[in-house]
C-alpha cells in the first residue's frame, strides 16, 4: 500500500465546488484584492483563535516580519527564538535587521527551552519568538516570567499550531495566537488551515499593533496615496480569503480527526523499541500539524529508505537546525551551542499525518515502521 506524506487533493475536495463557487463570485464582481471576502475571513479567524484583532498578509514570513516591525524591533536589537524551527523564524528576524540568537529546546518536547532562552538574554535583547513546533504550544508560563523578568516583547511562532491549546497554570485555556502580545500564522497548502496557495496573517490583542500591521502591509499608507512609512506589498488576496473562510469552517473536525490519528500512532508505536515519541506536555492539547518519532541516527536514513521501499512517504522537519545553516555561519554559534536540537535534527522522522489518513494507511505506516527498526 502506498501511503502519501500528505494528500491534499483528498483535503480539497469536500470544498471543492464551495470554493469553484467563490472564485466565480470574485469573478463577477472584480473584487481582486481587499473588499468583504478579506474582511470576513479575518473577523472568522480572529474568532476562532480569541484574539480580538486579526491582519491577513501575503505569507507566514510576512506576518513574522510585519509583527518584529509592529514590535518595533530592529537594527542592533537581539531576538531569540527556537534552533529548530523552519528557517523563515530566523530569516524575518533578520529581515528587519535584527539579530537571530538561537536558543536550545526541551528534550521531551522539542519545544523552545526557557532556561536555555534565559541564558542567552544580554542588555541588546529586545524580543523572544517561541515557536509552537509541530502543533503543539510552548510552555508559555516559563516564557511569560522571562517577559516580566527582563521587559522582552513575545511573538509567538503559531504557523503549526492552528487551534492547539495548552493549560495555563491559572486554570485558564491558552489558544495559540491569543497569547502574547503578537503571533504570527502561515497558510501554506500543507498547514492545518491551508490556502490555496501562500497565505499568513497575524492576531494580536492590541488594536493599534493590529493598525500598525494593516498599514504596513499596504506600503506604510495611512490613507490613498498617504504613506507614512516604509511598507511592504504584503496583501493577502480576495480570493485566498473566501477560500480560507470556507476551510475554517471545518477546521476544528480536521484538527479533532488529527488527533485521533495521533492517539492511535501513540498507542501502537509507545512501546516499539527502538521508537521514541515526542511527549505532549501535561495540560497541552495539541492539533499535530506533523507527527515526528526519533530513532537512532544512525540508522534514521536506513529506516526512512525502508519505509519508502514500502511505499510509505516520510520528511525531516528538521534537518539542520538554523544556527547551523550556512547562511548564519557569521552568528559565530557552532556545533554544539544547541546541542538537544542539533541531536534530535538526526533522529527525527516525520510520518504521514493529515485528517484524510485512514485507519488502515495508518497501521500500513506502522507495520512497515515497525520491520524497519527490529
């Protein structure tokens, strides 16, 4: 049985005629770019994530670099987030001038380590961005007594983690996005909540930051022709909008299907020796953009290449962790400054985890896990 990473085919098609009737709308109407599809679908999402204030943007890299601007994060100033999130965490924080300094993460989790963020703050520290890898929320109660510690700006990294929440020590739901003082979402194809094509937006409490974001997503313009600031073409379409607006409807049945899959992938893969699970946190309740195991590195290859001999697709999310990427060689933060990161980006492996992966895929993928590492 052949079993793909992702089927997205298989994603759209219960919408498929929604959206061909959506296009036709904007089609008849012309309304290309703003107008009430971009608005509705940002008064929706805003909604669903319980923040107040949502700003649609062009790519979940632009909502990143729009949120630092917002911040007002800049040339000189340090940001510290997660070695081993996508490279477009660090790449924003560049983007505006700043300087990415990566931190380290929790062995269990894979999440962004708080001790080791804590150590890394020095008087030129302005922000922190944690990311809330593979859907799952970082712990945010650390992270909130570093904020309150040491006066930083929190940004979270909510691209993976549509919907996930996690229990704050309050008793209070904390749901990703609705956290801190900015969060940033990405809408590209494979997330829990894709577009048809690019798409991000950022969510955020605060009504003047969310005014600050939609001015500068429209090349700093404060009015027609009136432009205050030096900002970007970073518009996120009509037509991406009505199209989202139709998958955020069933967003929450998509994220609870995840789940079970992710309980049924626990229950048969907890035990199998030579496996090692990613842990959910207590009090987190995660949507599994991804389902990552570890295994020995080295035989991580040997196992991916024979679970693609058995027809079972696999990625590596991922596989140099960003300190160690050429492009911040300047950094000066060689092997071994994030050395929990740098281990698990040799034993992870990613298997097939979307809403459409059937009961049997699943036991295929689980079966043919299992021959590969006896």
């Amino acid at each position: 049985m052949t079993v793909p990473f992702v089927d997205l085919p298989a994603l759209a098609a219960p919408d498929k005629d929604a959206y061909l009737a959506a296009f036709a709308r904007i089609l008849d109407t012309g309304g290309y770019i703003g107008g009430p599809a971009v608005g509705q679908f940002e008064a929706a999402f805003a909604e669903f994530v319980g923040a107040p204030h949502a700003v649609s943007v062009k790519t979940g890299t632009d909502a990143l670099v729009l949120a630092l601007r917002a911040a007002g994060i800049g040339p000189g100033d340090e940001v510290i987030t997660a070695a081993n999130s996508f490279f477009a965490t660090a790449e924003a924080i560049s983007l505006v001038g700043a300087t990415p300094v990566l931190a380290d993460v929790d062995d269990a989790t894979l999440l962004l380590d708080a001790s080791d963020a804590a150590r890394r703050i020095t008087p030129r520290t302005k922000a922190i961005i944690p990311v809330h890898l593979f859907g799952q929320v970082v712990d945010m109660a650390a992270i909130e007594a570093l904020v309150r510690a040491h006066d930083l700006f929190v940004i979270e990294d909510a691209a993976q983690a549509h919907g996930a929440t996690r229990t704050a020590p309050s008793g209070e739901i904390w749901r990703a996005g609705s956290i801190a003082n900015l969060a940033a979402f990405s809408f590209y194809p494979t997330k829990n909540l894709g577009a048809l094509g690019e798409g991000g937006c950022v969510t955020t409490r605060n009504p003047e930051l969310a005014a600050r974001i939609a001015q500068l997503r429209d090349h700093g313009q404060a009015g027609k022709h009136d432009h205050v600031a030096i900002g970007y073409n970073a518009r996120l379409d009509a037509l991406q909008c009505a199209c989202l607006s139709i998958s955020l409807a069933r967003l929450a049945e998509r994220n609870d299907a995840r789940r079970r899959r992710a309980a049924r992938y626990t229950e048969q893969l907890s035990q199998l020796s030579g496996i090692r699970l990613v842990e959910v946190a207590p009090g987190s309740r995660p949507v599994y953009h991804l389902f990552v195991v570890r295994v020995d590195a080295r035989r991580r290859d040997s196992v991916r290449d024979r679970l693609g001999a058995a027809g079972i697709a696999t990625a590596i999310h991922y596989p140099t962790p960003i300190h160690l990427q050429r492009a911040y060689g300047s950094l000066g933060q060689r092997p071994g400054s994030c050395p929990v990161a740098e281990r698990a980006a040799t034993e992870m492996i990613s298997l097939p985890m979307y809403p459409d992966l059937t009961d049997a895929q699943l036991d295929e993928v689980v079966a043919a896990l299992t021959a590969a590492v006896s």
